[in-house]
C-alpha cells in the first residue's frame, strides 16, 4: 500500500511540476507580449477589426496585394486589382490611413462543361492601410493604370 501512495504523490507532484511549468511560460509570453508594444498593437488592432467588421452584410473575401511608397511629398500606394473595373473600387482616406474596397465580378466565359482549377480570387475585399503620418484628405487622387490601382495621398503640411 505504501507503493501505490507514493506512487499517486509522486505522480501528482509531477503534475503539480507541470502546470506550474505551463503557468511561468505563460507569464513569460504575457510579460514579452506587454513590452513589444508593437506586438500589442497589432493583437489590438485584429480585436478591434473583429468587433468593427461583425455587423458588416457583406465580408471581404481577399485581399489585394500591395506596395506602399513614401516620398517627401506624399505616399504612394499600388494594388493589384487585374480585372476589376473602377467602378467596383472605392477609397476612403482618413488622417492617418487610406482603405480601398471593392468587388471582383465572377466572369462566366465558359458555360460548358465543369471547373477543374479556380485560383483566381473572386467578390469582395476590403484592405485598411496604416501610414506613418497625417495626409491631406482633400488632395487624395486614385486611378487605374494597366489593372493596378494607384493611389495618391499628400503629405498634411504640418
């Protein structure tokens, strides 16, 4: 009998063992989490989108890719929209960032027979791009050059 208690106290000190184990690196995680304030923002920033985009009718189902460009006057930003008419595309630039939304129609070219490959992204998306500093609104250009989407913002003069 004395084997078999010792053997339930020798397995729960290691569970004990274990769990205060998980516990500290856990609170290491947490500890580098709170000092990478960058790190934080981003996991804000997710949540935050989360919540904003709940009630949205209508989720984005890709995003474009992009380049974002900085000169002394303005950003430049570029994205790749091949296929897509302007008049699906919209841009709201606010003080510090510039979204782009849009939809991709689904073209049916071919009627006959079944699809074997579909890797080309289709309906809508929606892309919020972050900028370093505060742009003039009111001077923001967008246009359309050979299915990329390039947009202008001027620099806010301080």
């Amino acid at each position: 009998a004395d084997v078999v208690t010792n053997l339930k106290l020798d397995r729960d000190n290691i569970h004990t063992q274990v769990l205060e184990l998980r516990y500290k690196k856990m609170e290491n995680a947490g500890q580098r989490i709170r000092k990478s304030g960058f790190l934080q923002s981003e996991i804000e920033a997710a949540f935050s989108e989360l919540i904003h985009t709940r009630w949205s009718v209508v989720e984005p189902s890709w995003n474009p890719a992009i380049d974002v460009y900085e000169t002394d006057e303005a950003f430049l930003i570029e994205a790749d929209l091949p296929g897509i008419d302007s008049s699906h595309v919209q841009m709201q630039p606010q003080e510090r960032s510039v979204t782009i939304c849009g939809t991709r129609k689904v073209l049916q070219s071919f009627n006959k027979g079944r699809t074997l490959v579909t890797e080309r992204a289709k309906g809508c998306f929606r892309r919020k791009i972050d900028l370093p500093g505060p742009v003039d609104t009111r001077k923001a250009k967008a246009r359309f050059i050979d299915g990329v989407y390039e947009i202008i913002l001027p620099k806010k003069s301080l």
